[in-house]
C-alpha cells in the first residue's frame, strides 16, 4: 500500500511552493491553507504533508495555528519544519498533528530523535533524509552535513525509528520526475517505510514508485497545483489504495 500525501507548504500564511527549496524562487497557490487541505480531502487524501518553511528557516510565525484548524478537519496530518526540540514536537503534536517530521534535529541531537520516540512513539515520528549532491541536507535545506542519508537512516531505524521522508532537493519543486532508484535503494538499506519526495511530475512517477514494493508512499506538491493530474488520478496510479 501506497499513501499519497498532498503537500501543504506554508509561509507568511499562505500556500506556497519553494523550487529547491530556495526562498527566492517562490510560488504562491493560495492564501487560504485550511479551504487547500478541505480540497484534498474533499478529493480523497488520507493523509495531509504540512511543512512549516517558516519554522524550518527561523522566521516567526504563527503556523500552528493553522496546523490546529487543518487537523480539525478530521484527517491526519504530517507536519515538520523548524521542529528542533522536545516542546516543538510536543506543540505540533498537541496543536493536531498526527506524525512530526525531524530532519535537522536528527542530524545534530540523536539523543532527542531517541527521546521523541520514547514518549510518542515511532508512529508519531518520521525522520526527514533530505538530500542533496548525496550528503544530508539542513535548517530548511540551507546547510549540508557530512551524512548520507543512508547513514542517518541506519543510525535513526537503529533508535527505533520506522517512518522517514526522502526528498531529493535538486527535484524539489521540478516536476522533472522523481528518484525512484535512490528511494528505493534507500528503504533497501535502511529498512524504514520511506515516503518519496521531490521531482513528482507525472503519474507514470507515482507507477513507478509503486512497482518497486519498497516505497511507503509519496508525497506531491507542485504537479497537483499546476494541474499536471488530479489527486483522484494520482490514488490510481498509486494502486487505489490510500489508507494509513
């Protein structure tokens, strides 16, 4: 089974797309993030992909309270993005999410991953192995550190971490197709359920993806808003099944 999760990125309270990851290169789709996550659902999402680009590049905002108006919607929303702390998570956790994403923190505090897993449980927490050029990408993809994510995803699935996010920056915000090989190649080796990210930009992707019965699920932004298909089209092409 593959989970599709439609992509909510939010900065300055609306809904946005970043190419690479690069503040500069910015799209906005919407000005309303809680009518975008009632489209997705109203379409058939299970799950929501929310990331707070604020939190994750340190600009103040007040992103969790838009986090608390999506999740009492009813369906269950994935969330990261500047969560470097016990009471981070605990916020974003208690403001509705249902799984927080940790990506820099895993990088530079194992030791809270470890703790973060103890009191909410693997379920609750998904390690974000944001790439690029091979090396483990930081602080909303602006710094890189020595690590593969394949060596960050051995060291978090040793700490009993099951659930983590692989986005190849370079394809993020692209549609220039997703890494399927490196995806799968890193749920071979790591043996966490990955959810593929970045570059999605045509169904055959998401068929491709879900061929190699190793991938947990993907997660698409920019092809959905440009209108490249459907969300109904894209649960097809991911097997129809879309259950977490």
């Amino acid at each position: 089974m593959m989970i599709i999760y439609p992509a909510i990125d939010l900065r300055s309270g609306r809904v946005v797309r970043l190419r690479e990851g690069d503040p500069g290169r910015q799209t906005v789709f919407s000005d309303d993030p809680v009518q975008t996550a009632k489209m997705w659902i109203d379409e058939g999402a299970a799950w929501i992909h929310m990331v707070n680009l604020d939190g994750a590049l340190a600009a103040a905002n007040d992103n969790l309270r838009i986090l608390e108006r999506a999740a009492a919607l009813g369906t269950p929303i994935q969330f990261g993005g500047g969560l470097r702390s016990l009471d981070d998570i605990a916020q974003a956790l208690a403001a509705g999410a249902a799984r927080a994403v940790l990506g820099t923190a895993a990088v530079q505090q194992p030791e809270l991953v470890s703790q973060a897993l103890e009191r909410w449980g693997a379920g609750r927490i998904c390690i974000a192995l944001d790439a690029r050029d091979g090396r483990v990408a930081t602080h909303g993809w602006q710094q890189l550190s020595a690590l593969s994510p394949a060596e960050l995803g051995r060291q978090m699935a040793a700490l009993g971490a099951q659930h983590a996010l692989y986005t190849d920056v370079r394809r993020d915000g692209g549609l220039s197709g997703v890494n399927v090989e490196a995806t799968a190649a890193l749920a071979r080796e790591t043996r966490l359920l990955v959810i593929a990210s970045g570059g999605v930009g045509a169904l055959d992707d998401l068929r491709h993806l879900k061929r190699t019965g190793v991938i947990a699920g993907a997660v698409i932004g920019m092809a959905l808003y440009e209108g490249r298909f459907t969300l109904r089209e894209a649960l097809a092409a991911a097997g129809g099944e879309n259950a977490g």
